[in-house]
C-alpha cells in the first residue's frame, strides 16, 4: 500500500510539437524529439502517456468502408444499442479489450483522408514494443522504471461526459491493491483496488486533447513503487466473464432472454429502441414483434388509443399452450419498452391484453 501525497508532488507536461504521425513512422524518435525541443526529456520514473490514435495512424490502422462495418468488424459482442436518427449505435466488447461505443472506431481528427481509425488489437503489445523503443533510443536498460500508458476516451455508465482511460500500459502497475490495508481511521479495507493506470491516463488528458493538437503528455512524480517492468497490461482491468456484472443492458437482456440478442439480424428486423421518444405504436410493434418470435402459428392485432396513451393487443393461437406462452412473452416484450401489460380479456383462441406506460418510478 502506498503512502499520501501532496498534489504538488506531480506534475503533467504536455508534449507539443508533435508532427502529423502516418504509417510507418517511428513513433519513439518522433516523441523523444519533440521533447527535446521543448527544452524536456523524459526522466527516470516518468510515466508517457500516449493517445491510442497516433498508434493507430503509425499502425496504418484505417479502414477503407463504412464506420458501421468498421465497428461490425471491431466488435466481440454487444452489449447494448439504441436508435439515434436514422442510425443506431452500439455499446459493445471491442476487439481490443474494453467495453466501449462504437468499439473505440472514430472518425475525428484521422488525417486528411478521413477514413475511419480502428483501435490497435492488441494495445498492452504496442504499450511495450513503444517502451522498449524509448529506452533503446534513450540508452536505458528494460528494468528502468519508465511506465507508457495508451489512452483513449470513453463514455461511463451513470455519468454524464467521456473520460480518458487506459487502453494499453507497460511498466506501471495498473491497479493498486489496498485490500489488506486500513484507511484513516484505521477501519479494514476489503474491497479497495484503485484503478491507477486509468488515474493516470485521465490527469495527462488535461493538458492534451482533439482539438489542441496534443497527442501526449508526460506524468512525473509518481510513486517509485508504481512501477514495474512485468506489470501486467491495462487489460487486466476489464472485467469479463463472472465479474461482468452488466453483460447486456437491461432491455437487451429482456430481449436476449426471447430470443433476439443485440446486434443480431432478428433484432434489426424487429426495430431498436431509440434514445428519444417515441410514438406508443411504434413500441406496442416491436414488443408485438419480439414476443411472436420463434411462436409459430401465433398472431396479434393491434389497436392504439392515443387519447387513453395505451394499446390493446389481441394474441391468438392454435392451441392454449401456444396462447399462454404468448401471452407470457408479450408481458416480459413490452418490459423492454417500459411499458405494462395487463389482461382485459380472454376467450377461446384468444386473449386480450392493454399496454401502457409503466408508472415512472
């Protein structure tokens, strides 16, 4: 567990003069350069941070087609998506680690041709093939304590506004485990493991950023016992697999559960729900639509009231098995549309129900 410190005892330096970075340039001479012609260096015990783009440019890692496909072909999985206009957009597991939107492809500040800008697939390798190649320029052994961090930015469930984060790191360790420890007032901490490679990437952002031309910036000051020549990468940070508390968002896990994951063919078929709001009808449909999936042989009516905000759907099937399984599917679809549905009616062959908007909480 490491001590406190003063705010004074770091300091963030941008690093300017940086020229346009394409395919192919050696990325290490071009950032020890500007460097010095800022009257700096870097120092032992200095951590560089690196916006993930000027790797992605030195990588030649433009795509040649729509974003869209950029993101299909960037993407492990998705986890949530939502109709903005006449797009849709996706929060998804990138090809390169985290959970992010759009699987981190962007379309801003990518150079002249403006062609889309994917991640690097593997960011904790080109963290440590870009420390290795300062140290070599620099003339320091593998062991010096030098720590590079590739940032990019990204938006964070329950908070408004992006952030930037680790998306690689070399030589810095990327957690700091106070488990084990005691806070102020001397109380057990069980839980406790700061994310500092994130911490770090999110104070260089300060001083560099899109629109100023600032691709890097240096940390200085950090804690000696920070540093690590075999930490593991920042990769390490995402949560996957049981820890993964959030693998779909909540109305795709309503969706999942009928059937109809996100980013799946039947879910463009059926509709995606759009971040603003939206016409009753059209939510009563894609519920409808959800909950006739895989339902052979069943069939709904619809009938929108929009004086009373509510719907009625009449359900039918060849056989009460069917029809109950219906009914049980549209209760849990409209779910996925905030909406509630109730039972006004029931007959041989058929059952008819009322959606409406559930009460908001």
């Amino acid at each position: 567990m490491t001590g406190p410190r003063r705010p004074d005892d770091i300091a963030i330096l941008p690093v300017a003069g940086v020229p346009e970075v394409v395919g192919g340039t050696d990325l290490a001479a071009v950032l020890v350069e500007a460097l010095g012609a800022g009257g700096s260096s870097l120092h032992p015990g200095d951590c560089l941070v690196v916006s993930s783009k000027v790797v992605s440019k030195m990588l030649g890692l433009t795509w040649d087609g729509s974003r869209e496909s950029a993101v299909a072909a960037q993407t492990v999985r998705v986890v949530a998506e939502r109709a903005v206009g006449d797009s849709v957009t996706q929060v998804v597991e990138a090809v390169a680690g985290p959970v992010m939107a759009a699987a981190g492809v962007d379309a801003s500040n990518t150079g002249p041709t403006g062609m889309p800008l994917l991640l690097p697939a593997d960011p904790d390798g080109e963290a440590r093939a870009l420390r290795s190649a300062l140290l070599d320029r620099l003339g320091r052994p593998d062991d010096a304590p030098l720590g590079v961090v590739l940032s990019d930015t990204a938006g964070r469930p329950w908070r408004v506004g992006v952030t930037d984060f680790a998306l690689g790191s070399a030589g810095l360790r990327p957690v700091d485990d106070l488990r084990g420890g005691v806070d102020h007032d001397g109380r057990a901490l069980s839980v406790t493991e700061r994310a500092l490679v994130d911490e770090v990437a999110a104070a260089a952002d300060l001083v560099k950023g899109k629109a100023d031309g600032i691709p890097a910036s240096v940390v200085r000051g950090l804690p000696p016992e920070w540093f690590d020549p075999d930490a593991p990468g920042a990769r390490s940070l995402v949560r996957t697999g049981p820890s993964d508390w959030f693998a779909h968002g909540h109305l795709e896990a309503v969706r999942s559960a009928l059937g109809v994951p996100p980013g799946s063919a039947d879910s463009d078929d059926i509709g995606v729900r759009s971040v603003r709001e939206e016409p009753l009808g059209d939510r009563v449909t894609r519920v409808v639509a959800l909950a006739l999936h895989g339902v052979e042989d069943g069939s709904a009516d619809i009938g929108v009231d929009p004086a009373s905000g509510s719907a009625e759907v009449s359900l039918g099937a060849p056989d009460d098995y069917d029809l109950g399984r219906l009914v049980v599917r549209v209760e849990v679809a409209a779910h996925a549309e905030d909406l509630r549905a109730t039972t006004l009616a029931r007959a041989l062959g058929s059952v008819t129900l009322r959606l409406a908007p559930r009460v908001a909480r």
